[in-house]
C-alpha cells in the first residue's frame, strides 16, 4: 500500500519472497511515484486513478522486468484524487491476474467507507452551518474538504446567478487542507469577488471538526477585517505583480524571482517549486497553470509532471535508448525525466542539437 504520493507504507510478503521484494525496493519508506520510479503499477495507477497492470519489462526499472504488478487507485470522493494505491506484485504474471478480483474487493470495502465518512462529515458541516446562521445575518455556506458546497446552496445559487460550484471556494479550502494537513491551526480571509461577492467583500474561512478529524470548511462574510497572508486582496495584489511567482512557505507567502527557481514538480494538483531557497509549494495550482505562468520566462515542460529552467540545468544524464534525465545540480543526480517527446527540444534549447544522447 502506498500514499498518495506513491511512498510505500506498508507491505505484506511470502517469506520466501521478502528477500526478494527488499532488494527490488517493495517495502516501507520507498518511493514508487511514476514521475521518479518511471512506469510501475502503483505510480501509474496514482497518475490514472485507476486499475493498472504492468508486466515484466513494461517496468521502466530494469530491476523490476522479472516482476508483474496489478495496482488499483483508492479514490478519495471528496477531493476527486487518488489518495492512495493498493497492488500486488509477482513474478508471476498468472498469480497477479487470478488475484486481480481480490484487489478489487479490497478496493470496494475501502471506497464504501471513505464514501461513508464523506457523508458523515457532509452532515457535520450541515449542522454547523445551521448554527452559524441563528448566530449572524447574511450568507452562511458550508463546504467539503475539497471546496464542495454542502450547505448554504440556495444563497450560493441566487448570488452566482444558478452555479453552486465557485471556484474561488474550491481555490481556498483546497489551500486550507494542504495548511491544517501540515500543522496549521489555520483560519482566514479572503476576497472571492463577482458573482459570489461584491469586489470589496471580504469572507472568512474556518475549519469545521468532526470526531474522525477535519470535516469541512464554514465560509460566512467577515463582521471586520481578518489578518491573512493568504487570500486578502492585498496580498494577491501582490502576488499578480509582473515577474514575480508566489509560494507558500509555512505561514507566509514568499514572492519569488523566476531566476531562483530551479525546476518545478507536480505531485497530483499541488505543485513544488525547488529554489534556491529550498522545495516551497506554489500557490498556483496544476502543473499547467503553472506552465503558463512561468512560459514567458523561458521554463521547460520536460515531462508531464516537471517544467525545468534551462538556464539552471548543469547535468545531463543518459538513461539508454536515447532517453536523458536532467539536474540543477552538478555534482548530484536530481533525475529530473525528460519525456521522450520533449528531448529534441530541450537538447534543442541546451545547445546539444547536434549531439546525440545515445550511449
């Protein structure tokens, strides 16, 4: 079972096999995420938020051509994402497709508990909203985890002329979970704007608690002005300056140079940015929106989980085959994947044109 990054935390295996399964990477702490490990089961069912089979040398690792893989996407029905990955590995591609129905019982139970708790914590942002509204006058909407309106709909639709989903709700609870899931005790205001709001009408968000954790966001229009760093009008002021890219780091965003950023990785809709000043997560999210964002300062999509500043990139790598990966620092192998599709251009824009990148 891995996370929904594809790290791997935990593992079961016939004894006879777990020799085997160690040296092969199958174990606990291991990352199998398809933009690092290349085409594996788990990676490529995260990517899919499917089934997925892979045979023997359809494996981009060498090491793992003995092996076939049957993995299955564990899709959380709140966020709409892979949260995490179940698969089964052998060497035996006949033992892998006659469990192929036990993985998919396992996935079953695992999905109707997840929708269960969905709507355990749908009815407990209800009967929050319902309060907020006997305590304060005005709109009152209450939110999923991912931004979803549960409650509130009826205002929602007669201010957004019939839409129930805004994306400026979607844009910050999505913010706000990645907050509280790193230890924020998070709480915040922000600007939503036409049609939801006036352009100077200022919200605020605040977690709502349910027994198992995290259940939804309350969003009700602020009685008085809410310090933020995140989602005030004046810091996104800030942020759209020309030639800036804002990141989050901890409980501040920081506006960057584009010179500072090495390269950029997608891990599902959230996107980090390795600068200069370390890995900070960007504050726009999906990996296009971020390409378009850093286009016009001359960033790469290598791969479609990594855009790369060629004027950062000091080694090249060759893979075999004619396949290369990239990396920022010279005296490390940072393994920054070159789609096969993307080289031409990239050795294009490196100056390597003329070279060839076959061993």
């Amino acid at each position: 079972m891995t996370d929904g990054h594809g790290q791997i935390i935990a593992a079961w295996s016939d004894d006879r096999l777990r020799e085997d399964a160690n040296n092969s990477n199958l174990e606990p702490q291991f990352c199998w995420a398809e933009a690092t490990a290349g085409t594996n089961g788990m990676g490529m069912a995260l990517v899919l938020n499917r089934i997925v089979a892979v045979r023997g040398p359809e494996h981009w690792r060498a090491d793992m051509h003995e092996w076939n893989c049957l993995a299955a996407a564990v899709s959380d029905p709140v966020l709409g994402e892979a949260a995490a990955a179940l698969n089964i590995s052998s060497r035996s591609e006949e033992t892998v497709l006659r469990l192929a129905h036990r993985l998919r019982d396992e996935l079953a139970v695992v999905s109707r508990h997840l929708a269960a708790q969905a709507a355990r914590d749908a009815a407990t942002v209800k009967r929050a909203c319902a309060r907020a509204e006997h305590r304060r006058s005005g709109i009152v909407i209450g939110l999923d985890l991912g931004g979803a309106v549960v409650a509130g709909g009826q205002e929602v639709r007669r201010r957004s002329g019939g839409a129930v989903e805004v994306e400026a709700l979607r844009s910050v609870a999505r913010d706000g979970l990645a907050a509280v899931m790193a230890g924020s005790n998070w709480r915040t205001a922000f600007v939503p704007g036409p049609p939801l709001a006036r352009p100077d009408e200022q919200f605020e968000v605040q977690l709502v608690e349910g027994p198992a954790g995290p259940a939804g966001w309350l969003v009700s229009r602020a009685d008085h002005s809410v310090a933020t760093s995140a989602h005030t009008a004046s810091a996104a002021g800030a942020a759209d300056r020309p030639g800036r890219v804002p990141a989050e780091s901890e409980r501040c965003v920081l506006l960057l140079d584009p010179g500072e950023i090495r390269f950029a990785e997608a891990q599902g809709h959230t996107v980090w940015l390795i600068t200069d000043r370390g890995r900070l997560r960007a504050r726009t999210r999906g990996i296009d929106n971020v390409e378009r964002q850093l286009a016009e300062h001359g960033f790469l999509r290598v791969h479609r989980s990594f855009l790369v500043n060629p004027d950062r990139v000091r080694r090249i790598d060759q893979k075999g085959n004619g396949v290369i990966a990239l990396s920022t620092d010279p005296c490390r192998s940072e393994d920054i994947p070159v789609a096969r599709r993307s080289t031409l251009a990239v050795r294009r824009v490196l100056g390597l044109s003329s070279v060839s990148t076959h061993r």
